[in-house]
C-alpha cells in the first residue's frame, strides 16, 4: 500500500518530482472522482521549483479542468509559508463538484516551508546561499522569526511558534537545545508541521460541503544550487466521508526542534526522532479548552451569583425576546467581559461560538487563568461579529450562556 511508502520517506531527502509522485500515488489509490488540492508557499522565489513540479507531477494529471486543459489548485504564497485561517474551507468548497455530491473527493493540502542548503566536506550548511551573486538567507522570513522581528507577518509566525505554551524560537536560538548549524533546517521542519496543525484543526472544526478524505503534507523544500530537494516531515489524513467529525491521524515529525536529530545517508539528509513510527491522533483542541475550563469550576462558582444577577437585570431592562437576540447578546457579551471574561471566553471557544481562529489566544487563556485582557479581546471579537450574525445563531449563544449560568429566560 502507498500508506505504507509515505510512511517510509518521511524525514528523508528527496527529489521535488520523487516525493510528488509518492503523493500521487496515495491519492490515486482512492479512485475518487474528483482531487483538489491547497498549495501553501513561501512568496520567495526560489520556490518555484517545487511550486513547478508539483503543477506537473500532480495538478496537472489529477485535478479537474478550470477552463480548457488548464489545471490548478487553490493557491497561497506569502511570508513564509503561512496557513491562513478559512483557506481549506474555501478550497474544500471550490472542488465539491456536483460529482462529489452522491460520491466523494480527496483534498490534497501540501504546506511548503524552504530553507537553504550547499554541501560541504564538513557537512551541510542551511541558511545562506548567494541569491543574484549576494549572500542571502533562505527563508528570509523564519531567518527575521529567529532575530527576533516585529512585522506583522512575524507575529504571525510568533504565535504559531509559541502554541501551547511551547516557546519554539527561544527552544531555536538555544545552542544547549538546537546545534546552531542545524537551526535553519530545525526552523523549517517545525514552521511546515505547525502551519499543517492549523490546517487540520480547520478541517476537525468544519463540516465540509460533499464527503471529503483529506491529506495534508508539511514539506521542506531544500534550495540547493543544483535541482531542489525535499523532506516530508510527515502527514496526516482526515476522513470526512461520514457523519460526525472527521477522524484525523497524524505520521511523522512533531513540532518541538529539541527532538529532532539529522543523519547523512550517502550524501542525503535524514532527520528522525524517538516515537516517529507511531501514529497519534490529532487533539480536539475545543475538547480540551472544556477540560481546562472544568477543572477550574470551583472559580466560576465565585461568579455564578454577580452573572446571574447581571443577566437577569439585563432581561428585565431589555425586554428580551427573540426579535431583540442580537442586542441582548452583546448587553451579555459586554457584562460578561467586566464581570468574568476569562471563564466566558473559554466557555464560548469550547461551545464552539469563538471561530477556531482562537484557538491560540484560548490555550494561552487556559494557561493563565488571569489572563483577562486576553478574554476581553475574545468577547469583544465575537461581540464584532454579533451584527453580521443570524438571529438564531444569537439566540443559541443566549440560551447558551443562560444555561451554563443557571439564568431561566422564561
């Protein structure tokens, strides 16, 4: 089985047409009447080789026509190699074709970070190569990451880096830690498996719009001065065929630098780690918000009574009813941030109110259960959102909210 071949070339360098061919050998084995795909690089440049070959070793043998013998998947480039939040839902809808409908597709989601590499008799070096005849770095933007950067694109990146309470970029810059020559390298794997869990707690949280098996690849593309290379630092696979939540598995390279260790085979790069044969199923990152948010029942029992009285104040005052859901929930949304914001804004992420977006922002909640700065910005967003918002979806929310805290709207 073609599983089994993925599962062999993780961590190991490759050719960019080698490793695409393994892909579509997996994504073959389905016989799905309609592939899409999501392609997420790098801007640079110097991605266009792997940006190249997947185009004819994949996109172009195995996705529908977008207009007349022209194939293409739903693409992203920019500042290294970002996953933007709502990207797979866009993409999974653009190919639930009417085909799919009574049958299924496979959604191909390869996420490229890139570094640079020119071998050397003492071993390779990652990070700087000549670019137009001047020394650069590759990727210039994980390279701003390390130095410690303030562009918005790089507080991107920072949040993603430091996600559940893992603090990467220090674990990087750390020569106890990271072997300093290795940091470029270490710096890629970890960006593409990190974009790749944001892909997939995407898929987790959405219902796709016809029966859906997704794969998603975290690649490091190797800039070299002859023909590029890559490193599969693993995958996963979400099956959304059925009703319920996709079960999602994931093979390979984790996220934490610490762990990785790198091997010449004849000439080729390797990286492993301990654990890599065993396959971990992906968390559900709202279930455990709700776990965080139990444990800390005794606190909110300190609320119950100032929220209880707030709301039904708000009730008697505002006249509630359905017509007025919309208003009456913002009223709640804003008592909520001055009476208890944290236990609310984790309450509202684990029903599934907070887009998925936040799920960063509620681990470091979670994590901190003073932090209520944090909280507020949390309800002010989903306060922003009120207007645009169905008035049953509001009036769900309040009874939500009037539920957990023992309020009767009667």
């Amino acid at each position: 089985m073609q599983l089994e071949t993925l599962k062999s070339i993780v961590g190991k360098e490759l050719p960019c047409d080698d490793l695409n061919r393994h892909l579509k050998a997996y994504v073959q084995e389905f016989r799905a009447p309609v592939v899409g795909a999501l392609r997420i690089t790098c801007a640079d440049e110097s991605e266009n080789e792997c940006v190249q070959s997947f185009q004819s070793v994949i996109a172009q043998p195995l996705l529908p026509s977008l207009k007349l013998a022209r194939q293409a998947p739903f693409r992203i480039a920019n500042l290294g190699g970002r996953y933007e939040w709502g990207s797979v839902q866009i993409a999974e809808n653009h190919f639930a074709t009417p085909k799919t409908k009574s049958s299924f597709k496979v959604l191909l989601v390869k996420i490229n970070s890139h570094v640079c590499v020119h071998k050397t008799p003492d071993g390779p070096v990652f990070g700087k190569m000549d670019r137009y005849k001047t020394t650069s770095e590759y990727c210039g933007a994980l390279h701003a990451l390390m130095r410690g950067g303030t562009r918005p694109f790089i507080e991107d990146l920072k949040e993603t880096f430091a996600s559940e309470g893992l603090d990467r970029v220090a674990l990087l810059n750390d020569p106890d830690k990271v072997e300093p020559r290795y940091r470029p390298l270490f710096a890629a794997l970890a960006n593409a498996r990190l974009q790749a869990r944001k892909a997939v707690m995407e898929i987790q949280d959405y219902e796709a719009d016809t029966p859906t098996f997704y794969l998603i690849a975290p690649t490091v593309t190797l800039n070299r001065k002859s023909d590029d290379h890559e490193i599969l630092c693993g995958f996963y696979t979400a099956d959304d065929r059925q009703p319920g939540p996709p079960e999602a598995q994931y093979y390979g390279l984790g996220d934490d630098p610490r762990r990785y260790r790198l091997t010449l085979e004849w000439g080729s790069i390797e990286v492993t780690e301990d654990g890599i044969d065993a396959p971990r199923k992906a968390r559900d990152h709202r279930e455990l918000i709700r776990e965080q948010l139990e444990q800390a029942k005794e606190r909110r029992k300190d609320y119950q009574h100032a929220v209880n009285q707030a709301i039904k104040e708000v009730k008697q005052t505002q006249h509630w009813n359905p017509k007025s859901s919309k208003k009456m929930l913002k009223v709640l949304l804003r008592l909520l941030a001055d009476i208890n914001p944290v236990s609310a804004s984790l309450f509202l992420f684990a029903e599934s109110v907070a887009d998925i977006r936040h799920v960063f922002q509620a681990h470091e909640i979670a994590k901190d259960m003073e932090n209520d700065e944090e909280a507020k910005a949390m309800l002010a967003q989903i306060q922003a959102e009120v207007d645009h918002m169905p008035k049953e979806k509001a009036e769900r929310i309040i009874h939500l909210l009037a539920n957990e805290y023992g309020v009767d709207l009667k």
